[in-house]
C-alpha cells in the first residue's frame, strides 16, 4: 500500500510541476521584463526605464507628447537580431526548444497512465512512456536554467547591448535591474528538473487502487 501511494504521489506531484513549469517557460519566453535598464536620456523615455526581453523591447513613450495615460510602446525583435549579445540568441533558441520539449513531456506522461489503464498498451511500454517523459522534462529545464542564468549573470555585469540609433538608447545603461521574467524562469527550469527526477524514478504507472475485502488494511 506504500508502494502504491508513493507512486500516486509521484505521478500526480511530478506531473503537476512539469505542467506549471511549462507554462512558467512559454510565458517567460514571451515576458519582457527580463532586464530592466536606467538611462539618462529621459527625452524620448520619458520614465528613464526600458524593459528588455529576448523578443520584445517595451518603455513608456514621452508624457509631453502622448499625454498621461500610462501607455507602453513595445517593438518586437526578429528572431537573432544582428545587435543581439550571445546570451540573449541563445535564450531565443533554448527556451523555444524548451518549451517543445516540456510540451512533448506533458504528452508523454499523460499518455503513459491512460493508454495502461485503457489496456491498449503493456506495463513495460507505459515505463518507457513516463522515462522519456522524465528525460524530455529534464533537458527542457537545462535550456531553461541555461540561458535564465547567463542573462542574470549579464545583468549583474551590468553589460551592454548596442541597440541601433533608431531605440534611442545608450549602447550601455546607467544601471540595470533584474526583471520579473528572471526569477520566474529559474523557478520553470527547477519545476521542470525536478517533476523529470520524479517520472525518472517511477516504474509502473498507477491504474487503481484495489482494495481486499476481507482484509481492509491491505
């Protein structure tokens, strides 16, 4: 009975962290405060902050001209933008594999469970199911965490990017800040890390419980 709690456990646990995990992945893919930078120049930006993701810049436009009302202008990059640091085209590869991977871990380990308990598949068939799962949950967390932390590691640096004239901002920042896509992409790399440990360590799937009645405790 402990063995079987413990794989229900496992199961539902690991198969809820690599689902959250996922999702954290896509929405920090497409999030754009992954660095948020502090200029001088306050001329066109009107607060002195731009916030920079891998696939979207975004700042507020000069009040004396739009008028107060909160508006965000962002301008979208083209996949390897040719001013783009390293770290920033790798986090545009890595995390769209990340998330092709996490997505087909999601399959994985929802297919595994039901195709056994519909019998259309043998025990050994729905193991492989849940390991390959476990391996694509896994390295989907690597091409998270990776490119997450080079760019915090930039940030703290403080390091550039030349944007060209047309951003009207400085190749470097007076400072930069950590933005919210960073923390949240750490805790989708560590979701997915752990819920493929989890499919890694399970060796059958889990259809029912069945309980003897003559001996309730069993």
């Amino acid at each position: 009975m402990f063995s079987l709690l413990k794989r229900v456990t496992l199961q539902l646990v690991g198969y809820s962290l690599g689902s959250l995990g996922w999702i954290l992945s896509c929405i920090t893919t497409r999030h754009a405060e992954w660095r948020l930078w502090l200029v001088n120049n306050t001329t066109i930006f009107s607060s002195g902050i731009a916030h920079v993701g891998i696939w979207k810049i975004c700042f507020p436009p000069n009040l004396k001209i739009a008028g107060d009302y909160g508006i965000v202008c962002c301008h979208e990059f083209n996949f390897n933008e040719n001013f783009f640091p390293v770290e920033m085209f790798l986090a545009q590869i890595l995390l769209l594999i990340a998330t092709f991977l996490g997505g087909l871990g999601i399959f994985f380990t929802f297919l595994s469970p039901w195709h056994f308990y519909m019998g259309t598949i043998r025990k050994t068939q729905a193991i492989c199911l849940f390991l390959a799962g476990g391996i694509l949950y896994i390295i989907a967390g690597l091409c998270v965490l990776v490119p997450v932390s080079w760019n915090f590691y930039s940030v703290a640096n403080n390091s550039s990017i030349p944007f060209p004239p047309s951003f009207h901002l400085p190749s470097g920042p007076v400072a930069q800040r950590i933005g919210i896509a960073i923390p949240m992409g750490i805790s989708s790399g560590l979701m997915l890390l752990i819920s493929g440990i989890f499919f890694l360590c399970i060796r059958s799937p889990v259809t029912s419980i069945r309980v003897n009645p003559m001996n309730p405790r069993s």
